[in-house]
C-alpha cells in the first residue's frame, strides 16, 4: 500500500473514533427519572435538565431543544477516577514489556482504553503516570481537540521516582541504558526532584507524581521500605505549589505515607499499611487517601510470579486500614489503578467501598464532590448544577440501593455530547 493510503487510513479509524462532530448543537433537555444530588447527598424525583453549549443551564425548555428522555433511569453526574493508567498495555504486564514497544506504539495503543473508560460513564481521569513520559499528555491533549474518545485526562506525564525504585523499568542487566523517556522521572536528591519538577511543569502536565515506598508492581521492589526522602518529598511539593500544581504520592507503607503527608501531598495513592497515627496526620492536614482497592484482586496470571507474591502478602491488610480510614472521618477519593484491571471495569471499585464501610452515597461521592476537589476542578465539574460542565450518565435501577448498578451505565453525556445512548 501506498504510504498516502496508509496515511488516509489512519485518518479514516480516528475519524471513526472520534465520535461526534465538533459542530455546534442544538440545546438539549434531559428528562430524568430520578436524579441524585451529590452535593446534597440525596437522591431528587423527576427533574429536567437543560444542556446549552455543553453546560447545564436554566430552565424553561428552549423552543429549538433536542429531548432525551431518561425517566426510566437514575441520573447522576459523570464519574470520575482520581487514578488511572490508561496507556498500559494489559497483555503483559512485566514492565521489562516496554523494552519491546516504542512510545508510538503505546500512544495508539491507548486509543480503545481511553474509550473503554469514557463509556464506563468516567467523563474525567487523573492519569498517574506512563512508564515512557509524556505519552499521557499526548493522549490528553488528542481527546481534547477531539481527535479520540475518552474521558477528560489531568496528567502527570511521568513516574517521578529514585533510580531503579518503584515505578521505573527494573531487572535489567546492568550494561544496558534505558532510553531518555523511561527514565525521564528519576531523581536522587531534593535539587534533583525540583529539577524533574520543573521539566514536567514546562511540558505542561496537570499535576506531579512522586514515589514514597517501594511497590507491588515493579522488580526488586519493597511496597513496605521507603524510597525516596522526606527532605525530597517536602522538594516536590514545595515545587509543585510554585507551578500551581498539586502532589500525588504513591505510598503503600507506614513511614512513607507519614513522610509524604508531613511533606504536603494531596493525595496518598494506596495507603495500603497506614497505621493509626498515618490516619491522624491525613485528617489533620486534609490529605486524600486514594485507596485503588480492586487492585488486590487483579493481580494475577499475566503478572510475574514477584509481583502476585507481593500482592498477597501486602495487601491483606489494605481492606482493614480502609475501613479504619473510613470510620476515621478521613477524606477518600474514588481511585481504581485502572490498567491493573480491565479498561471499563472502574465501577467495581465501588462494591468494595461499600462492603468496607462506605454507604453507596459516599462512594458516589467519593467519585464525584470529592474528586473534583481533590482534582482542583469543583467549579466545573463533581454535580449536577447550572453552570457546570454537561457531564452526565445514567443507569438503570437505584445505585443508592445496589452500588452495583454503576457497572452497567446505560447513556454517557461528556460537556454536553452523547457518546453512549440505550
């Protein structure tokens, strides 16, 4: 095939993928059955929603306005997940894998997980990092102009993490040099952290992620040991703070989630072996946890056989620190480490909220109020109100009665288009 027809046919598949056209449309009117209130934290009988430019709008009814009835359906906000990898590749989950693909590869290859996510009724993502940097930030910036589907992505655009520690692409013989993107986050001092920090704040990304302790998913690593220090965690988010950004931290044992707190994260990523005094620092300083709790059960036969020894012994535990986090009045955030598991699933994450302590309505929350205030973006988006961003999706049934329901999302509205319709 000519190179010209390899291009058009490019063109033509992501043409395809993009969904609707960008063209201005018509107002619309949603009737809702029932629609639950996430700032309130109740569920309102029938309401009518009015979508004008992609945002929710007053009433009454303009003459010209498309009618979307959902009366059979519960409406809720689009749901959101403050911890995702959409561009992981789940056919081999040995980050060695990278070695084989190029940046490119990976890119692309996050085209149908993106959809997959967005269709799951999970209008917007913070994406924690890609073992090659700055892929992510080319997949957000692609579903913003439109080019792919998928859900509104803030971005880290790279592990920041020690040399060789959790995160980075390990179990390589020592002669062989990683090339610039796969160890575009490492940094082995508080000068070196406001050094990468800067570099990722100059390539645009949204918010910083750092490594606290060792983890379950990277060779020769130990989710209990501290990795980096407290004195270069205070660095990243200290730089962070001046770009504006806000710091995510990636910390499965005590010392280290109580050096990332102490140092100002935003958010506590795991939290896995958080003891009581971890739980009194994150409510004194109002840090997130942001639990990912289905990752437990995902580990498995395409992980080598390290990663699913460490997975059982560490996270045992993980269920019971979360249910004392939850009795704890701290903070949670709705998080799923998305690409551990299957793209789409996001919303079994919730059963486990709520079989450890969390009512379907806090879980909602968690997915929608608070993750927005953990993402910086209330103002737009986390409720169904005049003003906001027209992110909107419906299922069938009562989530508020069976949390389950949310695994089955029946119509996705992002910014006021439709990508998914019963």
């Amino acid at each position: 095939m000519e190179a010209r027809s390899v291009v058009g046919a490019l063109l033509l598949l992501l043409a395809g993928l993009a969904g609707p056209a960008c063209a201005a449309e018509r107002p619309i009117a949603i009737r809702a059955g029932q629609l639950i209130d996430t700032v309130a934290g109740r569920t309102a009988g029938a309401q009518l929603i009015i979508v004008r430019d992609g945002v929710i709008a007053d009433v009454p009814v303009p003459a010209d306005a498309r009618l979307i009835d959902l009366g059979a359906y519960t409406v809720l906000p689009g749901l959101m997940d403050a911890h995702t990898h959409l561009t992981i590749d789940q056919r081999n989950q040995d980050p060695l894998a990278e070695l084989e693909h190029t940046a490119a590869e990976r890119a692309f290859g996050a085209i149908p997980n993106a959809r997959a996510v967005l269709l799951a009724g999970f209008t917007t993502v913070r994406d924690l990092g890609s073992y090659r940097a700055l892929v992510d930030v080319a997949l957000r910036d692609a579903i913003k102009r439109g080019d792919v589907i998928g859900p509104r992505m803030y971005v880290a655009g790279a592990y920041l993490t020690i040399a060789g520690g959790a995160g980075a692409v390990t179990g390589f013989a020592p002669d062989v040099t990683l090339p610039w993107d796969l160890r575009y986050g490492a940094a082995n001092s508080p000068s070196e952290v406001r050094e990468r920090v800067r570099m990722l704040a100059g390539q645009r990304v949204d918010l910083i992620k750092m490594f606290a302790t060792g983890a379950v998913l990277t060779h020769n690593s130990n989710p209990a040991g501290r990795e980096a220090t407290p004195e270069e965690l205070t660095a990243g988010a200290d730089e962070a703070r001046n770009f504006g950004l806000k710091l995510a931290v990636h910390a499965h044992g005590a010392e280290g989630i109580k050096a990332a707190i102490r140092a100002g994260a935003a958010s506590i990523e795991h939290g896995t072996l958080m003891d009581d005094e971890g739980r009194a620092l994150m409510k004194q300083h109002g840090t997130y946890l942001v639990p990912t709790l289905e990752v437990r059960d995902c580990v498995g036969t395409n992980y080598p056989p390290e990663f699913v020894a460490k997975a059982q012994q560490i996270m045992t535990a993980q269920l019971a620190n979360f249910r004392k986090a939850v009795n704890a009045g701290v903070k949670i955030g709705f998080g799923t480490d998305i690409g551990v598991c299957p793209f789409g699933t996001n919303a079994r994450e919730f059963s486990l909220m709520v079989e450890n302590g969390m009512t379907p309505m806090r879980a909602i929350q968690a997915a929608t109020t608070a993750d927005a205030d953990l993402l910086g973006v209330s103002p737009q988006l986390g409720s169904i109100t005049k003003g906001k961003l027209a992110d909107i999706i419906a299922v069938r049934g009562d989530p508020l009665r069976d949390v389950r329901v949310l695994e089955d999302v029946r119509f996705v509205m992002k910014e006021g288009r439709v990508y998914k319709e019963d």
